[in-house]
C-alpha cells in the first residue's frame, strides 16, 4: 500500500448539514442555534472577553513603555580622557570639564586611543576601553553605583511581613 492509495473508510465521512434555507424546512429559521444568546448570534468578535474591557482597549497607545528599573549612563569616549590633559581622571573632574553631571553614572567606552597611562574612575568600562587603558599602563576604578538594591516591583509593596 502506498500512500497515495490511503482514503478513509466506508462511512467515516458526512455530508455537511445544509442549514438556514427559510422556515419550511427542519434546519430552517434558527437553523438549530435555539432562540437567542451569544451563540445564536452570527459571530463574537475577535478579542471579546465577555464584557470586560477589552485587552487591547487597557494598554497603552503610542507611548511606548519605560522601565523603571533602567540603569542609564553618560557615555565618554577614550579620544575624550587622552584631550583632558590629566593622568587621574577621577568623577569630579568629568563633572568640572563637563563631560558628565552631577548625579549621572558614567561609562567609559572604547573609541579614540591612549598613548599615556591614564587612572580613570567610572561607574563602568566597556571591555575595549578596560583593554586600552590597562595595555597603555594605567589603571581601571570602578566606582559604587548610588543605589543599593532595586526597588520593589509594583504590585509587591502589600505583603505581610
């Protein structure tokens, strides 16, 4: 037996009811739907949830969404520590030239080249910066992040403790 010679059996398939053709006929008028009802009417559209309001209707529209628990940095480059002119590069110097405000986190990224052993502090480094400031010689900080632990996630602040 081949595949293309497979057909079901004697009697396992039917004829579709044909319903809804006038009044006369014994699938006519409600065509077996009963009176009335959600699944007498014609369709329930996509999405129904019985009444509750929708899931599409109770997200946000085109805001887009923000995570509270975001960690944003102010990038400086290397090209931007080798033009300071200084060999420590502490956080209060990128605040006084300006690199940086008060109460930003800073990371140190890879792009320009060192040519002097420079002693960066930061709250990160990117791998190549890491990798260019220790082959020129200088040494890597990193500095304490201002927060200890991440605050509770919504819903959380309720529990018996």
């Amino acid at each position: 037996m081949k595949l293309h010679e497979l057909k079901a059996p004697r009697g396992a398939t039917h004829r579709k009811k044909v319903v809804g053709r006038g009044i006369a006929g014994k699938g006519g008028k409600t065509a077996g739907r009963g009176t009335k009802g959600q699944k007498a009417r014609r369709q329930i559209p996509a999405g129904f949830e019985g009444g509750q309001l929708p899931l599409i209707q109770r997200i946000p529209k085109l805001k887009g969404f923000t995570n509270p628990f975001r960690v944003a940095y102010t990038p400086v480059n290397l090209d931007a520590l080798a033009a300071l002119g200084v060999t420590d590069v502490t956080y209060e110097v990128l605040v006084d030239r300006g690199l940086a405000r008060r109460r930003d986190l800073v990371k140190v990224l890879g792009r320009g080249t060192l040519s002097t052993a420079l002693h960066v502090q930061a709250h990160a480094f990117s791998a190549t910066a890491r990798a260019a400031i220790e082959s020129a010689g200088g040494t890597v900080v990193v500095l304490d992040k201002p927060f200890a632990v991440r605050p509770p996630a919504a819903g959380n602040q309720h529990q018996n403790r």
